[in-house]
C-alpha cells in the first residue's frame, strides 16, 4: 500500500479520531476531577475530617487543572487537523 491509497488514509485517519478521543477523554476527566469535585466539595462543606482548603488553594488548584484540561483539547483538535481527505 501506498500513501495515496485509500484505505491507508481511511487508516491514518481513523488513528487520529482515536488519539483525539483519548485525549479529550482526558479533558473531560482532568475538568471533573480538578475543577468540579472541588468546587462542589466547597460550596457543600463536603471537606475530609478537620480539613479545609483556603479560598486562593482551591482557585489556584482548580485553574491549573482548567489550563490542563484546554491544554490537552487544544492537542486533540490538533490531532484532528491530520486527518486526510
């Protein structure tokens, strides 16, 4: 097979659509994990045993995960800018 064949672009094209899934799999996972589930422990007092996170931690915690998460989207759509018609 060549480059120009296409099944082989059906190939290519179908490993980038897999690649940009995983990644933005992981968006959706860094965004629930880093930024909802925080945000919503805070707002309920659902903190552990005697802990509470300030105020500042927990925005900077959750806008480091939120710049993970557009991070890893942005690569995804990179991704996708691969595929061959």
């Amino acid at each position: 097979m060549t480059e120009s064949d296409p099944a082989q672009k059906l190939v290519q094209n179908e490993r980038a659509k897999l690649t940009a899934n995983y990644l933005n799999a992981g968006v959706g996972a860094f965004f629930a994990a880093g930024v909802v589930a925080p945000l919503a422990a805070a707002v309920f007092g659902l903190t552990g045993a005697g802990s509470s996170v300030g105020t500042l931690t927990l925005a900077f915690g959750a806008l480091i995960f939120f710049a993970v998460s557009v991070a890893l989207h942005a690569a995804a759509r990179y991704v996708l800018k691969g595929l061959k018609p």
